[in-house]
C-alpha cells in the first residue's frame, strides 16, 4: 500500500466505482487494529440479499484497494470477500455491509449479515460443490474470526501487506 490514505490515484477509480453502481464509497475515520498515521482508513458499502451482491463486491474491494495503492492485496482479498459474502448470501438471506479498514500490517474485511448463527468450517466429500469457502479463508487470511452482534454477525479476515 503504496499512496497515502484516502488519496486517489490519476484517474479517481473510486469516483468511477461510485459513479457506475449503486453502491456508496466512503473515506471516513473508523477503527483498526494498527491505524495508519494516528487513522485508521474505512471503505463501506450496502449489499442486497441478491446473486448479484457477490461480484459487486469484488468491484468495491477493487476500486477501493486502487484508491488506497494496494493492489497488491487485490487478488487474495477479492476471493475471500467472494467466499464470505457468498455464504451470507446464502446462509444469512438478510442484506449485508461490507467493511474494509486498512491498517499499516494490511486490510481488515468485515462481513456484516442479520443472522446471529456463526460460521463453522466443516468437512465435505471430495464431490461436493460447497463447503470449501471458509477452508480458502482460513488458508490464505492472515488471521479471521465471527462475532456476534446485536443484529446478527460481523465475519471478517486480514491479508497482511
């Protein structure tokens, strides 16, 4: 994470992300476990209970990574994105928020859901077609965990720089 926090790099892919979907972009103090420079970057945006919602977050998590110079981290940190918002779309059914707070060891992503039943990693039969998101998750994440809110859960994962 190369640029300094909440600068945009020449082209201002996070105003083109806001521009092109329905989604809203923000730059906003918020809290992290390490802030950067005395504050902590947050990215937020609100999700539909709907298929769609999981390649839209993969866009948010891109435009956001480009605007805060870490494209480094884009890779791991769309895929597992995808795995957590794909399960609480399917697991939770309730609109979701996607956070991402970046910090100096990395980027902090949190699923926000309705449900207050916490995910667990389980084992599958070689054949099946699920099952695999929160093994990929607890593979290549730094460190990821569940809390329960008054509302539901927070899901969340760190990749480190």
């Amino acid at each position: 994470c190369g640029r300094p926090p909440g600068e945009a790099p020449p082209g201002g892919c996070a105003t083109d992300f806001v521009q092109r979907f329905p989604q809203r972009l923000q730059f906003s103090p918020g809290e992290s476990l390490r802030p950067l420079g005395g504050k902590a970057i947050h990215a937020t945006t609100e999700l539909r209970a709907e298929a769609s919602s999981a390649r839209l977050a993969r866009r948010f998590v891109d435009a956001t990574l480009a605007a805060w110079s870490c494209t480094d981290l884009t890779s791991v940190t769309e895929l597992l994105t995808t795995e957590l918002v794909t399960n609480a779309l399917l697991h939770a059914g309730t609109s979701l928020r996607l956070h991402l707070h970046r910090h100096e060891d990395g980027v902090r992503v949190e699923v926000e859901d309705g449900s207050s039943h916490l995910p667990m990693v389980r084992s599958y039969d070689e054949e099946a077609q699920t099952g695999r998101g929160l093994v990929l998750v607890e593979a290549l994440a730094a460190a990821w965990g569940a809390d329960q809110t008054g509302q539901g859960k927070v899901v969340w994962f760190e990749v480190s720089a």
